[in-house]
C-alpha cells in the first residue's frame, strides 16, 4: 500500500489529548506508522508536508512531528503538475490551497489512501474524481487490523 498522511495525521501522533477522538485519532496514526514499517507499506512524503512542519513554532513540537515523519520513504516535490493540480482542486471543489496541495502531493506519488482528520476535506474530496481513497486515520486503522 502507498499511504499518504496528510500534516494534521503527524501533529495528531505527537498530541496527548482527553478528548476521545483525539486520542483515538493520535492511536491510530502511530498503529499506521508501525504497521507500514512492519509490513513494508510505503509512507509517501511530500514539499507541502515538509512546508507545514517548518512552520511549527515550538521546537519540541516541531522535533516531535519531524521524528514521526521520519517514516516517509518516498518524496513528493512541487512541480508543475502539481501546482495546476493543486489549482484545479481549490476551484472543482473549493479546497483551501494548503490542503489541495496534499491532494495533489498524493495524486503525483500514487498514493492508495490519503488520511487525514480534517473531515471538511473529507467530505470535499468526494466532489474530486481521484484515483485513491481519502479517509480518517481511525477508519484506516481500522481496516488495517481486520486484515
């Protein structure tokens, strides 16, 4: 499998939460972190992941997240191609350019399944004709452990 875990999922592992979906969300991104070095998926890394990191203000969370996305054995980098899809994403299904750029990240390094637990961008992506599933990390996992 080529998984593609959005900045949010990294940021999400490194968080100690009480709130229940938070804590599950954070779970389940470690268990799909440890279950694709286990199983030989591959953790598709990208420019706007890369972005988004430098921009963490606390460098103990900045160390954190870097730490967890470590585990991306693939790099996706701005081109062309991914800037006009990037732009086509925004405006087909008004998504903000930040996370259109993962979007368009993910297309470029063939990802199976996008994750993220911005559920806004979820239920846009259903408004894209993509060729990978985009989900939560909790639904991921979830199905990762029935198999």
């Amino acid at each position: 499998m080529r998984v593609y875990l959005d900045t949010c999922c990294y940021n999400r592992a490194v968080e100690e939460s009480e709130q229940e979906n938070m804590k599950a969300e954070s779970e389940a991104v470690n268990y799909i972190l440890a279950s694709a070095q286990e199983n030989g998926d591959v953790i598709i890394g990208s420019d706007a992941i890369h972005d988004e990191i430098n921009d963490i203000h606390s460098e103990a969370r900045k160390s954190a997240v870097q730490e967890k996305y470590s585990a991306a054995g693939e790099y996706v980098a701005y081109d062309e191609a991914v800037n006009n899809r990037t732009y086509y994403f925004m405006f087909k299904a008004n998504v903000h350019e930040k996370d259109a750029r993962h979007l368009a990240c993910a297309e470029k390094g063939e990802a199976n399944v996008f994750l993220t637990t911005d559920y806004r961008l979820i239920k846009a992506s259903f408004r894209l004709k993509l060729n990978f599933q985009v989900m939560n990390p909790v639904c991921y996992a979830d199905c990762l452990r029935k198999t």
